[in-house]
C-alpha cells in the first residue's frame, strides 16, 4: 500500500492512499490496447506456445476430467491440504533419496506465494531472527511477501545484470556478513528475473557458508522443469540439504502444470529428525489455520490425479519437456540473431534481463509494439519464429556495439 494520507474524514478507508500502481498490470492493459497487428508482449511471466498461446496442459485437461467424473464430496481437507498431492509431489520435489526420509513433511498452499508468506509466518513466530536474505535482482513480491509476515528484508548481490553474470565471490562475502538463525532465501533454478543458472560448485559453496554460520535456507521452487529437465533442476536443493540439517521448501505447481489461477503449491520442510518435522507440522497447520483456513482443492486434486497416474505422468512430463526445449532453443536463437546476447542463450527458464535503458524499452514499445517492463525483463516465450525478426530489429538499435 501506499503511504497512508488523512483527508480528514473519519472512516477506515480515508485513511488509505493509492497504492503504487503494480507495473505489470498497466503493461497487460496497454498491450491490450495497442490496436497493431505486430505487437509482441515478452512482459506477462505466463508460459506462452510457439502460437503465442497460453494453452491448458493434457495432462491437466485429462486428470479434470477425471475428476468431474469421479469426485464424490466437497467436503473441507483440513488445514494440511491433499495428503495424496503431498506425498506425490514431495518424490518430484525431491527425488527418492530425500523424499523417502520421514523427517521431510509438506503441507499444501495457495500458490508458491502462500508457501512463501507460510514460511514467513512460520520465522516471524519462532522469532529467533527477523531478517530474510534476499539475493538482488529479485522477484519483487518477496518485499510484501516477507514484511507482510513482519520481517526484515536484508539484500546480498547475487547477479550482474551489466556483466551479465552471477557476482558469486560478493555473494558469499555478504552472507558471511549474516547472524546465526537468519534465513536465506534461494530461488531454486530457473530464476525470476535473471535466467541465471548456477553450476553445482556453487551450490557447494553456498551450502558451505549457511551451514557454517547457521544459516536456514528458504528455497523458492517456483520453476522445477523448465530448466534443464525435472531431475537436473533440483540438483540445487539436493546439495543444500546433503550440507545444511534444515530447510524451508516453497514450491509451486503453477509453472510447471500451467496450472496458474488455480493456486496451487505446498511448503516442505526439512528437519534434522522425526520429531522436528512433526512439530513443524503441526505449527504450519496451526498457522495455515490463521491464513487461508484450509488451501483450495482443485489444482492439487489435478496434479494428485497426474502423479497418481504412470499414464498422465508420462504425457504431463513430456509437455513439461517440450516447454523447456522451447525455451531453450528460443534463447539460441535469439543469441544466435544477437551475439551480443550470448548470456541470455546460456541461461535457463522463462526469463532473463536485458541491459537496457528505461528510454530504450519505451521505444521499442512506441515504435515496435514490444512490450516488456521497465526493467528490461523479458519473458522469453512470447518469441517465437514468427516474431523473432521483428524483436531482435527492434532491440538491436539499443544494444552497445550496435549502430
Ligand atoms: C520466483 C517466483 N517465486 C514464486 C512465485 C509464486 O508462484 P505462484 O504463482 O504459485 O504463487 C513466482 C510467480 O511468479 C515466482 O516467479
């Protein structure tokens, strides 16, 4: 919200001032509006197809119906959520080696972002620290997600957007900067905004400085497949957890079931023994209870529907695939057009950032229909080979070295 003014009047909502508005939406708006036929919109952070489509996946199409077929109550499942979803997702999430441990215990969310505000909620009780890291650039959520719950937000350098690559020697210098029991959230691949993909020996060098300084890492899960292929995605959170005793998992299905509206994700937590996951159970169910009551149904009966299913499994696995290809090979070309934009053909997931000016992503939306944020992020799936031309002729004028 923003600043609060008093306009006199007595009533609550006086007291209210207009939010800052959210950058995102505007760009949604004005891209509707733009009434050329060439317009290309790498803004919205949704999977796009090669067709510009944001299609319902057939896996998701077949376990729905399924399920209306099937379906017999309504009824509430209690704070936790889908116990057959959790348990299910809990062996993608983690693979058989962590996922089999009794002290791992998950309970289902609205979203990755309710996993995230659940985790802040369940930091700001125990109270032991306040302050959340957070690598810089960020998902800019993370602010109102963490001072919602009443935390601190501390920032550590984790990417260059002007060299274009991770700044992995401040980072580690930074954190070693932290106190015993402050918490370090992580983006655990693909990251949002900047694509960067981290190398298993940097994954071993931060897990060497949290469990060093007893440090708890926070992993945001947000994009498992659409990296490098589901197992080679979570090779990140598997070296952290060989390292570090504890760990907050937040995870969404939205990204990689296209499942979005529906809301659906979990939080995992990770506990040295039995009896601590059961405790930390036990509170997130308490604190869910405070939140959202109990978490909606409908995306976690779909994806439980998948996993439950080898047949959907085998189908949902390879449109995931075919995702992640496609946002590979459009990232090739795009360097392969612009090899000034090696980096961007490197890196993994929906996004990366340009180096641009905020001059310079105003004119490629007034004169070329392209429509990003300000921040030069862009969303590599709204490229496709119908409209890469039309892209990389309009970002070239605005790349140094280009005349
Ligand atoms: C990095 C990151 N984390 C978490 C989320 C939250 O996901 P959800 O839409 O499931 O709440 C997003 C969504 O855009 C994201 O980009």
């Amino acid at each position: 919200l923003g600043s609060a003014k008093d306009d006199g009047g007595a009533g609550l909502f006086c007291g209210l001032a207009d939010p800052v508005p959210d950058q995102l939406l505007s760009l949604i708006n004005d891209f509707r509006q733009d009434v050329r036929d060439q317009k290309i919109d790498v803004g919205v952070g949704v999977y796009r197809d090669d067709a510009g489509r944001a299609p319902v996946m057939l896996a998701v199409k077949a376990a729905e119906s399924w399920l209306m077929e099937t379906q017999a109550t309504k009824a509430y499942l209690g704070p936790a959520g889908d116990e057959e979803y959790l348990d299910a997702l809990q062996h993608v999430v983690f693979g058989e080696r962590f996922a089999r441990r009794d002290s791992v215990v998950g309970v289902q969310t609205p979203g990755g972002t309710g996993a995230l505000r659940l985790a802040a909620d369940l930091v700001a009780a125990v109270g032991r620290s306040r302050s959340v890291w957070v690598g810089e650039p960020a998902w800019p959520n993370y602010k109102n997600i963490l001072h919602g719950a009443g935390l601190r937000v501390r920032t550590f350098p984790h990417y260059s957007l002007a060299e274009q690559r991770l700044v992995e020697d401040r980072a580690m210098s930074e954190l070693s900067r932290a106190s015993p029991g402050d918490v370090v959230l992580i983006q655990g691949g693909c990251h949002n905004p900047t694509g960067a993909v981290c190398s298993p020996e940097y994954w071993r060098r931060l897990s060497a400085v949290l469990s060093s300084k007893g440090l708890l890492p926070l992993m945001d899960f947000a994009y498992q497949g659409l990296g490098r292929g589901l197992e080679t995605d979570r090779e990140g959170v598997e070296i952290l957890l060989e390292e570090c005793g504890e760990a907050l998992v937040a995870y969404s299905c939205d990204k990689n079931f296209g499942l979005y509206r529906e809301r659906t994700g979990a939080l995992f937590a990770v506990a040295p023994r039995q009896e601590l996951a059961r405790r930390a159970r036990s509170s997130l169910c308490a604190l869910a209870g405070g939140l959202w009551s109990m978490p909606p149904d409908h995306g976690a009966a779909v994806v439980r529907t998948i996993l439950s299913s080898e047949k959907l499994t085998r189908i949902w696995r390879t449109e995931l695939d075919t995702m992640a290809r496609r946002l590979a090979s459009i990232r090739k070309s795009l360097a392969r057009a612009l090899p000034v934009l090696a980096q961007v053909g490197a890196q993994e997931g929906l996004f990366s950032v340009l180096s641009l000016s905020e001059n310079a992503v105003l004119d490629m939306r007034k004169s070329h229909g392209v429509y990003m944020p300000l921040s030069g992020r862009v969303n590599v799936s709204g490229l496709n080979p119908s409209n890469l031309e039309q892209f990389t002729a309009a970002l070239r004028p605005h790349l140094p070295g280009y005349t």
